[in-house]
C-alpha cells in the first residue's frame, strides 16, 4: 500500500460511515442514545475536509490527521476511541513509504492497541474490542500462513462481522450500553458495527 492508498482507504470509510449513518444510529437508538451514525459521520465529513492536504503527507501523517481530527470533532465515546486509534496505527507505519503485508497488519494491532488503550474493555463487554480483536487475529494467522494482504484484509473482515454479530447476545459492561444493564442484551453493538465496516473498506480498498 502507498500514501494514495491509504488516502483512497479513508475516503471509502467516509462514504461508508455516510451512507450508513442511518443505519449505526439505529443500532445506537437500541442501546444507546442514537448518534453513533451521526458522530461517526460528523468526524469523517471533518476529515473528509482535509482529503485535499493529506494527499502531500506520507501514509502516518495521514492516518496521525485522521485521529485528531475525529478526537476534536466527535463528542461521543466513539470519537476518542477511533481518534486514539488512528494515531497509534499512524504511529505504527511511521517513516514508512509502502506498506507491505507485515505492516498492514501491525497497523491493524496498533489501532485496536489504542482502543483498549483508551477505553480499557476487553472482550465480552459488547463493544468495537469485540469485533476488532477477533480481526486483528485473524491477520496475524493470515499473516504467519504467508497469505497475500488481499486474503489477510478478507479474512480479517469476515472474523470482525462475526465478532460484531456475536455482540448481539452479549451484556454491555463498558460505555453507555453497560447503564441498560440486562436490557443490552439482544442488540447488536453500535461500535462493533462501525468497526467493521473500517475493516471492510480496507479489504475493498485491497
Ligand atoms: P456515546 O456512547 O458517547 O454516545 P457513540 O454512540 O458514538 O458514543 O459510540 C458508542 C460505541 O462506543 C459503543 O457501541 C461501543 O462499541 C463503543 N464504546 C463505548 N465505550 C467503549 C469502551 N470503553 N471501549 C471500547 N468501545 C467503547
Ligand atoms: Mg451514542
């Protein structure tokens, strides 16, 4: 991958987060307070505003924007959450021209690093950690097969709908869900959702 594929990445995210923007708050009307669509879809207008910039910058700066610009545009949870996560995964390819399978993959780990970083769920809790941890495995398994990044970025989508499918019977434990208490159970997680549809751009992008 090249810095005008990452810039392509992000742009497929922003058009995805729009065109479903409905869709994640409805999932958040459920458990939530029904704006995850909405936040998610505000950040990425606001670095959707930035695209024509970070077509200079190299593939950290890049994702290093991304991140402060969803930290300092979305008031939800989400966005401190997905704001820590692009800047650890900018982090991860610093100095780096190409990437190639071994740091896709590292970027992947270095992203999910940041929401368990910033948010301290772990698995089971009902949130984004449940679909993006069983991804992050899933391409490091792909990885140490010695599988192309298109059969990496495929299988880790595919482990991440079934993490966030697997939300569904779950009890929230951490974030707004967590005050419905048994009541969150039954309904798929928001952030999971969203987290998959970040991975899914990056395998179509792929
Ligand atoms: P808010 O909850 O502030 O309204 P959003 O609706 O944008 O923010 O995002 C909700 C999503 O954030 C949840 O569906 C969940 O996946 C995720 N989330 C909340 N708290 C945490 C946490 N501590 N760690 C990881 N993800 C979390
Ligand atoms: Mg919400």
């Amino acid at each position: 991958m090249t810095n005008e594929d990452t810039l392509r990445w992000l742009e497929h995210v922003a058009d995805v987060l729009r065109e479903n923007a409905a869709y994640l708050t409805q999932l958040d009307s459920a458990i939530g307070d029904a704006d995850h669509g909405t936040n998610m879809a505000r950040g990425f207008k606001a670095v959707r505003d930035k695209f024509p910039t970070m077509a200079a910058m190299d593939m950290a700066a890049q994702l290093k924007t991304v991140g402060t610009t969803l930290v300092s545009t979305v008031g939800g949870a989400s966005g401190p959450l997905y704001g820590t996560a692009f800047l650890r995964a900018g982090t991860a390819i610093t100095g780096k021209q190409e990437l190639a399978a071994a740091d896709v993959v590292a970027m992947l780990e270095a992203f999910l690093g940041g929401i368990v970083a910033r948010g301290k769920a772990q698995i089971n809790e009902k949130t984004m950690v449940d679909a993006l941890t069983p991804a992050v495995n899933a391409a490091k398994q792909a990885l140490n097969e010695g599988a192309t990044l298109k059969e990496i970025t495929t299988r880790a989508t595919q482990a991440a709908e079934e993490g966030m499918k697997a939300t569904i019977p779950m009890l929230a434990t951490k974030g707004r869900a967590s005050y419905l208490g048994e009541r969150s159970i039954g309904y798929q997680d928001p952030g999971a959702t969203s987290s998959w549809l970040i991975l899914r751009s990056l395998s179509e992008v792929v």
